[in-house]
C-alpha cells in the first residue's frame, strides 16, 4: 500500500475534523431542536428616510434597515408596492421582516431569533446562507468522501483488516439501508 494513500487519507480527515465535528453536533441539536418551544419575537417601530420610501432602491433601503434598526443578515425578499415596502432578511437561527410605509418612511420590524440550536440548524442544513458557507459545505462533503474513500481502500489493501473492515462496511451499509426502509416514511 502506497505512503500518498495513507498521508491523503490523514490530511483529508484532519482537514475535515473541524467540519465533521460541527456536522455532527448540529446534526445532534437539529433532533432536539422541535422541543425548543416558539421561538422569542420583537418589534422595532422608526422611520427611515422618506426619500427612501418614495423611491425604493433595494440596497439603500436595506442598508438604512441595518443602520437604524440593527436588522442583519441578507436580504431575502425585497417586495415593493404602492402602499409599503416589504423587505425579509434572513441569517441562521434568524429572521427580520420590515414594513416601511410609503410615502413617509414609518418602518416596524418584527424580529424572530430561534437561538443558538436554530442557528447551528440552519448551518447544518445549508438554509440562509452565505455563498461562503456553501462552499464550506461543500468543501466538508468533499473531504468527507476523500477521507472515506481512502480509507475503505487502505482497509482493503492492508491484509491485516481487510476481513474485519469488508465485513464492518458492510453491516455499516446493511443497517443504513434497514434503517432507510424501516424508519423513513
């Protein structure tokens, strides 16, 4: 068995353990997460530029929402009509929903946080997030297959294991399959 498998199989597991590791405990946190009750929800009443509101430009009134009312994350929906602007942002465990009345510019944001569980959620499931953190999802899959790739062939390849490890991957494959079936509607 070649050195570059097993050195390829280390570095793509160490580089993935960061990754799996959060996988793993929001993956833990995503069952829990339906317990967690109704998430907390406020209101923020303002103004924002009447400027603003008489010509709706999506970026400028977004930037005015985060300036004034420390609304975060990215815009998700930005609907404007003839009597108020409708703007939703969206960031993990996060939503903010704005109303700006035209032509005036009077704004109430309702906020809604699911905390830190709903966060780690939404990472987990790759919901309101940033380009960045796809990649980072990708990324996790794609070291994930590397270092289970490299490290069926090392089983295979090294005479020691290969009997225990066919066998170990099989069982892990049978019940994935038997728990498919069984437990998904």
């Amino acid at each position: 068995m070649s050195a570059w498998l097993r050195a390829a199989h280390v570095l793509a597991s160490m580089l993935a353990l960061g990754l799996i590791l959060l996988f793993a405990a929001s993956g833990l946190l995503m069952n829990r997460e339906a317990g967690e009750g109704e998430p907390a929800a406020w209101t923020k009443a303002g103004k924002v530029p009447a400027e603003l509101a008489a010509a709706p430009d999506r970026d400028r009134i977004a930037e005015a929402l985060r300036r004034e009312f420390g609304v975060a994350g990215l815009v998700d929906s930005f609907e404007p009509g003839p009597s108020e602007i409708r703007v939703v942002f969206v960031r993990p465990g996060r939503r903010a929903e704005a109303l700006v009345r035209r032509p005036g510019g009077e704004t109430i944001v309702s906020f809604e946080s699911r905390g830190l569980v709903g966060a780690l959620a939404d990472l987990h499931r790759g919901k309101s997030p940033s380009r960045a953190w796809r990649f980072f999802i990708d990324a996790a899959a794609i070291l994930l297959a590397l270092s289970a790739l490299t490290g069926i062939w090392i089983c295979i390849a090294g005479s020691r294991w290969r009997v225990l490890g066919i066998a170990s991957l099989a069982a892990g494959l049978a019940a994935l399959a038997l728990g498919y079936f069984l437990l998904v509607p």
